[in-house]
C-alpha cells in the first residue's frame, strides 16, 4: 500500500498517527507544503485519500483538484470541515471517530462547568501570584443542583447528562425533535432551553442549520447568571456578540473550548475572570488521540482492502 | 422577643443583655462572606472577644456566667484553657466541618456536646474535589493560562492530558464528602475504592486497609478525611512512591494529612505526575515551587464558600444553637465514628 498518497490537510501534531500512516502510505503533510497549487498538480494522480480533522478537511474545491480520491478519513468526530454533498456525488467515501471520543468530551464539558462556577483557573492564578493572605475569603458558585440545558443529545450530550445528573443537576434540552425515549425536559427552541436553565451546553454537529444557533437573543435568555459552555464548534457561537455580553455583564460566564477562528481568542475575554480559554482540547488525552489514530488508519486499511469501514459516515 | 419580662422599660439592648451568650473568638469566614446578619436569633447573643479591648482571660471571667456556648471555626481553636475559663458552656458549635481545632476529649470530660456544619458542605467539597482531578488530569488551568498568554497562536497546541473515564480513583476517608465524591466520580466511568479506618458495611466499593496498598492500587488519591494524631503525614513518602510516576493526588480535607515537603520532591522529581489541592500545611504559605509547576493546580482553601452553601450553613449554626439552648437535640451532632 505503499505506494498509495494519502493527504494530510489539517496541521496535525499527532505524531502517533503520522508515524501509522508513514508506515502504511506515502503521506504528504498539505500544511507544510509552500506552493500548493503546484503540489496538487504534480501529485494528485496519487492522491486517494485525505485525512482531515476539526480544522482543515475536504471542501468542494479540494475535492474537485483530486481526481482519484475515494476516501476521506476524518480524525474527529465532527464532519463540518468535509463537503459531504460532494463526497456523496463522487462516490468517496468518509469516515470519522465517533464514540471514543465521547467521553473526554462530556468529562471536559463538566470540568469546564466546574471550573467556570468555582474559578478554578482563577483561584490558581491567585494563589500562584503569591497574593494570597490570611483572613482573604471569596464566594464562588455552587455547581451542585444547578440546572443544565443541552443542545444536541447524540452520544455526547447523553454523556454530559449522564455526568451532571450525577451532581444532582435537573437536565433540559432541545433537539430538532424531541426524543421519545429520554427522560429529560424538553424544549422546542433554544430560547426557551436557555431560559430555562442556568447552565447551556452546546454539544450539537455544526451544519448549516445550527450556524451561529448561540446568538444575542439566546444569550440575553441565558442572563447575567447563566453560563455557556462550548464544546461543539467555534461557529456555533456568535462570537462577537458572546464576547460583548461577557464584557458588559448580560452573560455570567463561559466555558469555552472552540473559537470562531482557532488559534486566535478574542483578546477582550483574556482580563476576564467568569471565563476558561481552553485550546480545543476536547479529545485531546494520550489515550484518546491513540484510538481516533487507530479509527483513522484503519478505517483507510480497511477501505484499501476492500473490507467493510469501520466507522462510514458516507 | 423571646425574653419573659414584665418591665416593658427594658431596651433592646438590656433585653439582649439577658440572652444566653454564645461566645467567638474569631469571626468565622462565613460573617464577612454572607453577613452576620444571617446568623442573629432571638434566642441568644453573640460576644466577640475580638471586639473587646480586654485581655482574653478577663474577657471570659467577667461574662463566664452567661456564657452558654462557644461558636468556633478553623480559624478559632477550643483548648482546655479556653474550656476551662468557661464552666457554663454546654456546646461548641463550629462553622466547619473539621474538628480539628477543637479539644473533642477535653469537651467529652467536660461533658460538652459538639456539633459541626455537618452535611452542608459536602456537595460543594465534592465538587471541588471532582473540578480539581478534572483540571489536574486534562490541564484545565495550565492550557486556560496558555491561552491567555497567546500561546496557543504563537506556539501551537498545548501538550495531551490525561483520560479521567475509566481511572481508578481511591478515596481517603469515606465518610459523607468521601461517599459524594465516589458517587460523582462513578458517573464519570472511574472504578472506586477507598480507605477508611473500618470498612463500610453495605458499601460495594473495594476496601483496602491500608492506605498504601490502595495508592498502589488507583490512579488518582484523593483525600477526603479528617485530620486526626492518626492521619496526619498519613500520605507520605511511601504512599507517595506507591501511588506512582503516572499517579495524582486530590486534598480536599487538611494539609498537613499529605507529607507536604515530600509531596513537593515527588513532584518535582517527576515521582508522581500531578497534584490538585485546596489546602497546605501552613496556610497562606504555599510552597513556592508549586509555583513553576504545570501540573498541579492550586485553590485558596475555599472549597465550601459558596453563598448556597454558606446560607445552609447559617441555618444549621442558628438551628443548632436554639436547639441547645432549648433542651432539643442538635441538628448536626458530632458523635465519633468507629
């Protein structure tokens, strides 16, 4: 299978799955690679596969410059960064990493409820500044009882609820339509989810459809004392009008683990206390990145001895 | 008000005068947080030896008489010296949920009963214990600082954590903060045990008598005991050794039940791989190499401050004060445990 060119066109770090797929491929890292247009014009009769990840995959231009693609591997669970339409209309088939993810996912999503209401982060920071002195005491929120609302109850949202019904926390959600077999409260739009809890947690697929589905009027419904988690999609949030809200008080806090425009964090929020800046780490633990590695590199194995993918999407 | 009197030329003042006094001798945390107010009954008066320009123990001899129980906190210690100034007290009812500040055999010889904050706190310990193993295994506030620094822009991703789902997670002390933590930390798919000085009946969580095999046995430790003579420097360097290079430890209880200068060298040495702690040996003091390390994360001992918590804590102080006071039983009684 040497011979077989597999593109890598997210900037991926994981040395772990370069050195699988080195083994196996000819990999060509897109990332690295200066002039890319030429790139693809010399060597895209090679190229079968592509492996993306959340920040860079398939568009409908990528696709369009690689003539014998036939399999997108994605190292993610999210497929917002592929052109799906297109794969389905050239036949190419796509695969992701579902489920060994989930749970690094929902633990984060409640380490960051955690540390949002308790100032974890902050209370580091205090106590490392040296600045702390006896008789100094501070009040932070309760995290028990507190009430979560959940956009999206696939795999992950299932595990946030499962978590944070552990700390007593009364589970709301929307969906697009309400599930019939989940005990939790419904509600039909995310403005009354975010209403109706204290704590909303963005855990949906971003498509076209939930595109900015946190907006002012969600965030005004959220309030003063409501907190926003992330661990969707950058783009599931309007960013400018989260970060004016946190500014000016109409938002209680956030817990954020994507952003608009990765790497780059919107300044403003970096001087705020009732926010945690994390850098998409959502899956980002030795183990988990080992088993998405393996998902990956198997499943494009597998599509190349014509066995049955081990996680299809398409 | 509550005080059977005819002469209706009595101030509020003289009335108070007559109340039961309960005495304090620092003001707890909890009076500055949510106020003092909070805490005010019309069944007894507070006297703050901190509020008075006399030297303690004339304080104590001039109100001795009336002075029927004592409101201590961490911060506030009851000894026999104090006990002994006080004859009349029939209580001490503490803010805090550790005893250690107090005397417990010399109020048990006085026949002194004592009541602490009970269960109010539990859930926010429990919490914080859980936020604090999160943080320290997926580098919650060591990446969150990264971020702020424009590090992750400038320098790229930050290095992989650790999985909390599927750890073994081994508790100090199962008692109601012990027994919260475990329940949080089973949702999160950890497999749990723990030790305590008698196994639980009807607990199905594995038990380990002694406290190294179980650091050798789970991935993270975490402390959710008192601190008694037996279990201080109980976490030492062999529990440290046994716990491991790959192993973390959670404090929510005392300081100076972990080793903390051998704590301190394990980390350093790379000996164990991180360390999540609300509480020191010697606070506000922190050791200053915590400082450049990336892998443990510091909190202010404020695991109980929240004004949930401390509002439930006001009640139980004021409930348990009045139950005294009228011949009730205590709503949080401290009875030692087996």
């Amino acid at each position: 299978m040497e011979s077989i060119g597999v593109l890598m066109t997210c900037p991926l770090h994981d040395p772990y799955l370069v050195e699988q797929l080195e083994k196996r491929f000819t990999l060509f890292k897109f990332h690295s690679i200066p002039d890319k247009a030429h790139f693809l014009n010399s060597n895209k009769a090679s190229i079968r596969a592509v492996v993306g990840s959340a920040s860079a995959g398939a568009d409908a231009k990528l696709i369009h410059q690689l003539p014998n693609l036939e399999i997108v591997s994605s190292f993610s669970v999210g497929l917002d960064k592929i052109d799906l339409a297109k794969c389905r209309e050239r036949g190419i088939r796509v695969t992701n990493t579902p489920d060994v993810l989930t749970d690094d996912v929902a633990d984060l999503a409640i380490g960051l409820m955690l540390a949002v209401l308790r100032r974890l982060c902050q209370s580091d920071r205090y106590v490392r500044s040296g600045q702390w002195k006896r008789g100094e005491y501070k009040l932070t929120t309760k995290f028990t009882g507190k009430s979560v609302g959940i956009i999206g109850l696939g795999r992950i949202g299932l595990a946030i609820a499962k978590r944070a019904e552990a700390f007593s926390c009364p589970i709301s959600y929307h969906t697009r339509a309400e599930k019939s077999d989940v005990k939790y409260k419904y509600y039909p739009s995310v403005v009354e989810l975010a209403a109706n809890c204290q704590i909303l947690v963005v855990a949906c697929a971003l498509t076209e459809e939930t595109r900015h589905i946190i907006n002012r009027e969600v965030i005004n419904a959220l309030g003063p004392k409501g907190v926003l988690i992330n661990i969707g999609r950058g783009p599931h949030v309007d960013e400018p009008e989260l970060v004016s809200a946190l500014v000016e008080g109409r938002l209680g806090g956030a817990g954020l683990d994507v952003f608009q425009d990765e790497p780059n964090v919107p300044e403003e929020l970096f001087g705020l206390e009732n926010v945690v800046l994390l850098p998409h780490v959502g899956s980002g633990t030795m183990e988990t990145r080992k088993e998405m590695a393996d998902l990956v590199v198997g499943n494009l194995e597998a599509h190349f001895l014509n066995k049955p993918l081990l996680t299809p999407v398409l | 008000m509550g005080v059977n009197n005819t002469d209706s030329d009595k101030t509020q003042e003289e009335e108070q005068k007559d109340l039961p006094k309960v005495v304090l001798f620092r003001p707890p945390p909890a009076f500055s947080l949510i106020g003092e107010e909070s805490f005010a009954s019309n069944k007894f008066h507070f006297l703050k030896t901190y509020d008075s320009q006399l030297p303690l123990d004339q304080f104590l001899s001039t109100h001795s008489h009336s002075i029927k129980a004592i409101l201590s906190s961490g911060n506030a210690p009851v000894n026999a010296d104090i006990l002994q100034l006080l004859p009349e007290v029939g209580v001490v009812v503490t803010t805090s949920a550790g005893l250690n500040q107090i005397d417990i055999p010399e109020c048990r010889r006085r026949g002194i009963k004592i009541a602490n904050a009970g269960y109010v706190y539990s859930a926010d310990v429990a919490d914080m214990a859980v936020g604090l193993l999160i943080d320290v295994l997926r580098k919650v506030s060591a990446s969150d600082r990264y971020v702020r620094q424009g590090l992750w822009a400038a320098k790229g991703n930050y290095p992989l954590g650790s999985k909390l789902s599927g750890k073994r997670a081994g508790i100090v002390g199962l008692g109601n903060i012990g027994y919260e933590v475990a329940k949080r930390l089973e949702a999160f798919g950890c497999f749990v045990s723990y030790n305590s000085r008698k196994k639980k009946p009807n607990v199905s969580y594995p038990f380990y008598h002694d406290v190294c095999e179980l650091a050798a046995n789970c991935d993270a430790l975490i402390i959710c005991c008192g601190l008694s003579d037996e279990t201080r420097h109980m976490i030492n360097k062999q529990v440290l050794s046994a716990l491991g290079k790959e192993g973390v430890i959670v404090n929510i209880g005392r300081g100076a039940i972990i080793d903390e200068k051998e704590m301190v060298r394990c980390l350093m040495q790379g000996e164990i791989a991180g360390a999540g702690l609300d509480v020191f040996e010697n606070e506000p003091n922190v050791p200053k190499e915590f400082f450049a390390m990336d892998n443990v994360v510091l909190s202010p001992h404020r695991a109980v401050f929240t004004p949930e918590s401390l509002k439930d804590l006001s009640q139980l102080v004021v409930g348990n004060l009045e139950a005294f006071l009228s011949n009730k039983p205590l709503l949080s009684e401290y009875v030692d445990s087996e």
